[in-house]
C-alpha cells in the first residue's frame, strides 16, 4: 500500500500548495485543529478567506491546514489520507501545540470524500463539517426496532447546503436534512448531533473564493448573495456548531438554525414524501391477497420501514383520470389508494389497476356486470393503482462522478427525483360506466387528441404536477423561477403500440429549446376500452386489460427540483454571467 501511494503521489510531491492559517491574535485557551478538503479543481488558498474569517468568529485558537490533493482531486486513492498526515507535521513544525480538539472538514468533492477519512479514524475526529456536501447514503446503516432507515455517523458533524448550489442541489440537502434529523427516531438530539442548515441565495462556488473552475463555472448557478454575506452566513453557523462542540452544550444558534431549514425547505420535503421518495423510505413491494384470492389488484400497505405507494398517483392522478369535474358525474367521489410495483413483474403476480367491489375479479361493472352505483350522485368508488418511480442516480454513474473517475461517490449532482412515475390506472370510461353511466364512448373519454379524443388525460395530469410544483414554492423562488427559469410546458399525449411492453419501454419526453427557453413535457399513454376481448382473470392465464389508462407522468417533485435548480441554469447559470 505504501508504495503504492508512493507512486501515485510522486508526480505531485515536488511542490505541494498546502496552506496554514496560524490562529489570529488575541484569542486564548487552548489551541484546536482544522483540516480542510478541497473541492476538485478549486486550488487550496481559495478557502483561505471564508476559513480565516472562521477564525476570528471562535472563542478558541484553531489552527487551519488545507492540504493539496493529487491534482486538485480528494478522491485520487491515499491523496487526502497521505495530505492530512502531511500538514499535521507541517502545522506541529510551524509552531502549532498538541490540539485539545482535532476538526475535519471539506467541500464539494472534498467533503464527499471526508466522511470516509473520518469515520476509519473517529477517535481521532471531535467533529466534521461539510460546505456544499454531506454524508453519503453508505452511512444510512442503522434502523429503529420497527425497521425505519437511519444515518449513523461516529463523530458530530454540521453540514451546510446552498440554495442556489448547482453542484451538490438543495433537493440532495434537504435528503440529509430529513433522513439525518427530521426521519430520525430522536430528532431533538440528531438536531444538535448532526445538523442541517441552508443559506439562502448562495451558490456552490461561495464556500470558496475567486475563479472557479471550468466544471464549477458550466454547472452553478449566480449568488443572490454578495461573498462577504456568504461566507458570513456560513461561518456563523460552523462558529456555533464548533463552541457547542468544545463546551459540550448544545448550540441554541443552531438549533434555531435547523428550525428555520427546515421551514425554508418544506415544499421539497413535502414533494419527496408525495412521490414516495425512495432514499426517504424504501419500497414495500409486498404482495397482498385481494378480496378475490389473487394478488393482481391487493393493496400494499406502508409501515414504519417501507412506503406502500405513491400518494400522488392515489390522490391526484387517478382523481383527475376520473373526471369528476365533468357535469355527467356530479357527485360522484372516488377513494384511491397506490402501491408500489415494478411494472415488469409478472411472478408471482403481475399488478393491475382495479374497481373494487365487483362480483368477480374480471367483471366491468356498468358493461359485462351491473353498474356498481345506480346512478353517479352520492357514488363513492374504491380504486387501486399501480406506481413505479423510476430514478436516475440509484446507483447510476453520474456526470460528476464520470469526471472525477469515482463511481462510488454519491455527491447530490443530478436530480435525485424520479424521471417518471410509470402509472396504471383505470381510465374514465371504466368510471364512468361502474358510477352508472350508460353510452360512454371509449375515444371521447380516453383516446388522445390526436386519436379523435376530447383531451390528452396524462398530460393534464403533467400539467396539474407542474401546477402543484409552483403553488409550493416560496414567493422569492416562485419569482425568480418565474422571471428567469426556463419554463415546463406540456406537449400532446403520445400513443405506442397496442402492448404493456411498449408502454413500459417508451419514456416520458423531455424537449429542451432553449433559445426559448422551454422545456416541452410529453407523456407517453397507452389505454384500452372497457370490455373483455378475451377470457381472463385470476383464475385464467391471462390479466384482463381492460379499462387502463396507462400514464408517463412527471413527478411534482421533479417539477420543483427543476424550478429550484435545473430550470435555472439556461438564464442563470454561473456560466452566464456578464
């Protein structure tokens, strides 16, 4: 290993741009120790300014080292480890006396990577801080007694995200923030222990100072805030996390602090938990017995270790999908409930969208069976639904980690949204005619504009997501999405082939024109009329496919992520600044 990390570093060790901040004058007690991690790409004197003004803002003398990494990059194997031990003879050597407290620290790709250091050598850590970076998902290991997820960590740590970071995104802080302290089964104690906090208005690049690199310039966005503002909003809350640290009491600042982002942040957290966010509580997937004896049409249910379904497509989608503003149903309500499945299963079951209360499990009320209600005032129907999220960076390479050649790295760089939200749900006609409705016509009800039908049903779904996305934002957000963001609309439903297969293998469209600066959102759909063209059920070989309306939809939480982060870039984008 030695030689190895010899040989790695030999090209670099000729002259290596480690920077230490001796303590400012006048500050007494015993001495502490910073170590600092670098954003790849960002030289270590950047960090000079928002750390000396750290400084200055502690009670206590702290020592500052900020080695250089190989190249610039912390995740270059033995470069941060072999630094730190670097700069820790270089700091004793310049005069620095044995610390009482050793702190560790890093941002962006920097901070990815020291929780790793940290953690192989917690007794030597008194606390950590991450800027623009957090805690990987590799930590989230623990579990309460009833199986919900939990982050553990050996050494406190405060992480502080950006509102305007297009790097390490608001939406993957606000994950830390609900995973570490708010889903914690203390969340009073993980407040103090593990900390979230967000400034509003600043970019990635402000945890540092001066030029940022090419990477970083191509994909932030512009500050709202000056850099002194920046780094004073930032420091504050590293000062009262630290003092809270060395007089072992928990920091009121702080807490107030985590209060507030938690305040800022709750139309991505409330947008997360409607999509069944998947890092917050994983899939149930179970399979449950229907009221048939089968399993196609159960309804799985969520506990405190996994989440059942989708509460979006139970109480939005199908609600719009049922037409219950239309004069022909007044009265008519709907109750649905979503479980999560992968649309692909087909062992032991495969999962269908259903009305329940039918004699029989292949019965169409209103067509081959009666109408479930007399007539559709005063009708309430039981629906079920079938959602699979689908994500992007689950495990997947992303753009960050292709560039730095880690693909172990989890760093909150593409969205952590689902790209689609692969829906099955019972279409209008199929309500319309359980609810008692006679002569409903499959085309004018369910078949797209384009096919001779009077609407495009999942684009008006997409349409309501983009809706819901903007009712939620904070006014300034809303602002200056509204001025400056490069705007969602909704294109015409697009048909596939008369087969599940097809559906489930045509994405949901994305059109990005930015001259215009648009983004055109188009579903994909696939419906059938609601009849039996062939025997099937539970007892049979095959399901009955009649009466879906199959949905690509858009996420509402992806809407908001891109209004925050991405919808911004194309106006706002660091690169595009005068």
């Amino acid at each position: 290993k030695s030689l190895i990390t010899l040989l790695l570093l030999l090209p670099f060790s000729l002259a290596w741009d480690d920077v230490i901040l001796s303590p400012p004058e006048g500050k007494n007690g015993e001495p502490k120790a910073l170590y600092f991690a670098q954003g790849a790409d960002i030289s270590t004197d950047q960090y000079s300014s928002i750390l000396s003004l750290l400084q200055e803002k502690v009670s206590f003398p702290l020592w500052v080292g900020i080695p250089q990494c190989p190249a610039d990059v912390a995740a270059i194997p033995f470069g941060l480890s072999s630094g730190i031990s670097r700069i820790q003879k270089a700091m004793t050597k310049q005069g620095m006396p044995s610390p009482s407290h050793s702190f560790y620290a890093g941002h962006s790709l920097g901070g990815a990577m020291m929780p790793d250091y940290v953690a192989s050598k917690p007794d030597e850590a008194d606390a950590m801080f991450l800027l623009g970076s957090f805690i990987t998902r590799k930590y989230k290991t623990g579990s309460t007694s009833g199986g919900r997820p939990q982050v553990e960590f050996p050494v406190p740590t405060l992480t502080v995200g950006g509102e305007l970071d297009g790097l390490c995104r608001i939406s993957r802080i606000v994950e830390a923030l609900y995973t570490q302290v708010t889903f914690d089964e203390n969340p009073d104690d993980q407040t103090d222990y593990m900390p979230v906090t967000v400034i509003e208005g600043m970019n990635h690049m402000q945890f540092a100072s001066g030029e940022p690199p090419s990477f970083v310039k191509s994909n932030d966005i512009q500050s709202e805030l000056s850099e002194d503002d920046a780094h004073a909003a930032v420091t504050d809350d590293i000062a009262a996390f630290l003092e809270g640290i060395v007089s072992v009491t928990p920091s009121d600042v702080i807490r107030s602090r985590v209060k507030e982002t938690v305040e800022f942040v709750k139309p991505i957290t409330e947008a997360l938990l409607i999509e069944g966010y998947e890092q917050f509580l994983p899939p149930c997937y179970c399979e449950t017995e229907d009221e048939y004896g089968g399993l196609q049409y159960g309804t799985c249910e969520s506990t405190e270790a996994c989440n059942g379904g989708v509460r979006w497509t139970g109480e939005v989608s199908q609600h719009l999908m049922a037409g219950l503003d239309d004069p022909a149903v007044k009265g008519l309500s709907i109750n649905a409930v979503d479980s999560i499945h992968l649309v692909t299963e087909e062992k032991p079951s495969c999962h269908l969208p259903h009305i329940h209360g039918n004699p029989v499990d292949n019965a169409n009320p209103g067509v081959d069976a009666d109408p479930l209600c007399e007539s559709p005032d005063g009708c309430t129907l039981e629906l079920t639904t079938v959602t699979q999220p689908v994500y992007e960076n689950s495990g997947e390479v992303d753009i960050w980690r292709a560039h730095f050649s880690v693909p172990w790295v989890d760093t909150g760089f593409l969205p952590i949204t689902a790209n689609e939200l692969k829906t099955k749900i019972k279409s209008r006609q199929a309500i319309f005619q359980a609810a008692g409705l006679k002569n409903v016509s499959y085309v004018e009800q369910d078949a797209s504009i384009a096919d001779g039908g009077e609407g495009d049903r999942c684009g008006e779904i997409n349409q309501k997501a983009i809706d819901w996305a903007l009712e939620q934002l904070p006014e300034k957000t809303r602002e200056r999405y509204e001025t400056y963001g490069q705007k969602l609309t909704v294109g015409p439903d697009i048909g596939t082939c008369k087969a599940g297969p097809c559906w489930i293998w045509d994405p949901l469209r994305f059109k990005k024109d930015d001259d215009a600066n648009t983004v055109n959102v188009q579903a994909v759909y696939f419906a059938t009329e609601n009849k039996n063209s062939y025997p099937c059920g539970e007892g049979k070989l095959l399901p009955c496919s009649a009466g879906f309306h199959y949905c690509k939809l858009l996420s509402p939480a992806r809407a908001l992520e891109w209004m925050y982060v991405d919808g911004l870039k194309n106006v706002l984008g660091l690169d595009k600044e005068e």
